[in-house]
C-alpha cells in the first residue's frame, strides 16, 4: 500500500541574504575597527581621554562610510539589474518567438524535455514574461534584488551597533585594565555575532563563529602592536 504524500511547508533563507549581509558585514566591521583603533592608541600610551575621542570618531566615521559604500555599491548593482530588465523587456516586446524559444533552452538545459520545456515556457511568459526572464534567464529574484536604501541603513546600524561594544568597554573599563578588557569584549562579541549569523543564515555555528572571531582578533592584535610600535618610538 502506497503513503499518500503528506504536504508540508517549507521555510528557506534566500530571503534573508540582502539584509543578513548588510548586518553581519556592518557589525563584524563595527567591533573590529572600533576595537583596533582602540586598541591601536591605547597601546601608543595615549591618555584614557584621546582613547574614547578616537573611538568615538571611529565610530561616527566609520558609520558614514559604511552607509555611503554600501549605498553606491548596492546602487550599482541595481543599475546593472534595471538595465538588463529594461533590454529583456524590449526584447520580449519586440522578438517575443525568439525569446520563448531562448526560456526553454533554459529549460532544457537544466533536464527538462525539449517540448515540455517550449509548453512551460509559454505558459510563464502568458503570465509574467518579464519575470520568467528575469528569474530563470538573468537570476533576478525578488528575493536578491538589490535594495541599496534597506542595504546602506542596515550597515550604518550595525556598523555603528558593533561599534559600541568596544567603546562602552574602553568608557567602563579602569585605565590599567583598558586594553585586555577592549580587547575581551571585542573577542566576545564577535563570537555572538558569529554565531547569529551562521544561525540566520542556517550555516554551521562553529565554522562561522570560529572565522568571524579569528579574523577579528587578529586584526586588533596586528592594530595592537603597531601601537605600541609607535608609542615607544614617537
């Protein structure tokens, strides 16, 4: 006797790609930054009140840069998308047999029957050509559209959310314990962020939290001994 399938839904993550690479981008850059600048000067031998002034301008600065990359790199990006829309919409407008057949080598391509591929094809595009085209012909979907608004105020955010882990640290933390505690909250904080990110994005947490957290430490350990470099020989 034969199990009748039973339905059920399906929660995948393509969704969140956008905004989640953004996010962790922003926040990963936020602490290391941060925390290296704090670090870095701090290690010079600068007094506690040039340490939280640099910080703070690291924080400001750097906020601004990331919205404004993120903001033209994403605008660039979906320049690109529009225009390729713009050219398949002419196109299907004007060689709409040429562009049925074109969708079904798709199609074929990927395994399907030369005229089952040619009947779904037509029965795509007498529903949204453009999309058929777009999605299966270009690989633009709603779901990795360019967004350079949502992309620049996510960076900013986090950028600037990341970023005021190390500085609340460097504001609490007494003047002989400055450093290893900079240093501590840092390395903790981007184990979290590691780890919610590998979580969101339905990756493995350990791979993604031992990567976020190495790399970062190693920038401000690098950051940490220019400044003390420095601070001897200045």
């Amino acid at each position: 006797m034969k199990r009748s399938a039973v339905p059920h839904s399906e929660s995948h993550l393509t969704h969140r790609i956008g905004w989640l690479r953004a996010a962790v981008l922003g926040a990963n850059d936020g602490i290391v930054s941060t925390a290296s600048l704090i670090v870095g000067v701090a290690a010079a031998s600068a007094a506690r009140s040039d340490v939280l002034i640099a910080g703070i301008a690291g924080l400001v600065a750097g906020a601004m840069s990331m919205a404004s990359g993120e903001y033209v790199s994403v605008s660039s990006q979906s320049d690109t998308e529009q225009a390729d829309l713009a050219r398949e919409r002419v196109e299907i407008a004007t060689q709409p047999a040429f562009e049925h057949e074109e969708l079904a080598q798709v199609y074929v391509k990927r395994g399907v029957d030369l005229n089952l591929a040619r009947k779904v094809a037509g029965q795509l595009m007498a529903k949204d050509a453009l999309g058929a085209h777009a999605e299966d012909e270009l690989g633009i979907s709603k779901a990795t559209t360019a967004r350079p608004i949502q992309a620049a105020l996510t960076s900013a955010a986090t950028f600037s959310a990341g970023a005021a882990v190390p500085l609340a640290a460097a504001a609490v933390a007494p003047s002989a314990w400055l450093l290893p505690i900079v240093f501590g909250a840092a390395a903790c904080s981007l184990a979290v962020l590691g780890a919610i990110g590998a979580k969101t994005g339905g990756a493995g947490m350990w791979k993604g939290t031992i990567r976020v957290t190495f790399w970062g430490v190693f920038a401000m350990g690098v950051t940490a001994g220019i400044g003390a470099a420095l601070g001897k020989s200045v």
